[in-house]
C-alpha cells in the first residue's frame, strides 16, 4: 500500500506598532559617569515589518522535516528618525532560519 504525504506550507507578512519601547539613551549614556544612574533607557515609538515563510513535510513514515525562514526590521517612528528611516534595535537579528527533523 503506498501511502500520500502532503506538505503544510505557511507565508505570513506582520507589522507590529509599539509605543514606549526600551531604547539605549545614547545621549545621556555618552555623559560623563553618573554614579546614580549606571544606564538609561528612553521610550521611542517603533515599527516592525516582517514576513515569515515556513514548509512541513513527512519524509517518510515517522520522519517529519520542517524549515522556515522569518525577515524583519524595527524602525524609528518618532521624531527625526521618523523621516530617516533608521533602524532600531540593531541587536536582534534580521533574518532568522530554521531547520528540524524528527524521528519517531
């Protein structure tokens, strides 16, 4: 008897609107040293505009494969910014891929 496998697949596009995210307070953390205050953060308006693209399979009975790829970016949404576009949270990756298999 053979048996059919399908293929789950998934594209999805997201846009997160934030207000009062934690931002490194560059101006005031490139002070003179506080010794109230070790690191400041400041809240900034941010948008996050992504997609996300991800497949699934059954290889073979009790062999599940499943890879995706995630692509996104946080800009400034407030002020001067705004209009120039920069990004924001530099430390998170932009792209992000995935990989698994699993046996049974």
């Amino acid at each position: 008897m053979r048996k059919t496998f399908t293929s789950n697949t998934s594209l999805a596009y997201f846009e997160i609107h934030e207000e009062n995210r934690a931002e490194e307070d560059t101006e005031y953390n490139n002070l003179p040293p506080n010794a109230l205050v070790d690191w400041a953060y400041v809240g900034i308006k941010a948008k996050t505009k992504g997609y996300e693209a991800e497949i699934s399979d059954e290889l073979a009975p009790g062999w599940q494969v499943q890879a995706g790829y995630t692509h996104k970016v946080i800009r400034d949404d407030s002020g001067l910014d705004r209009s120039l576009g920069l990004r924001t949270a530099t430390q998170y990756v932009q792209d992000l891929h995935d990989f698994a298999i699993h046996a049974r």
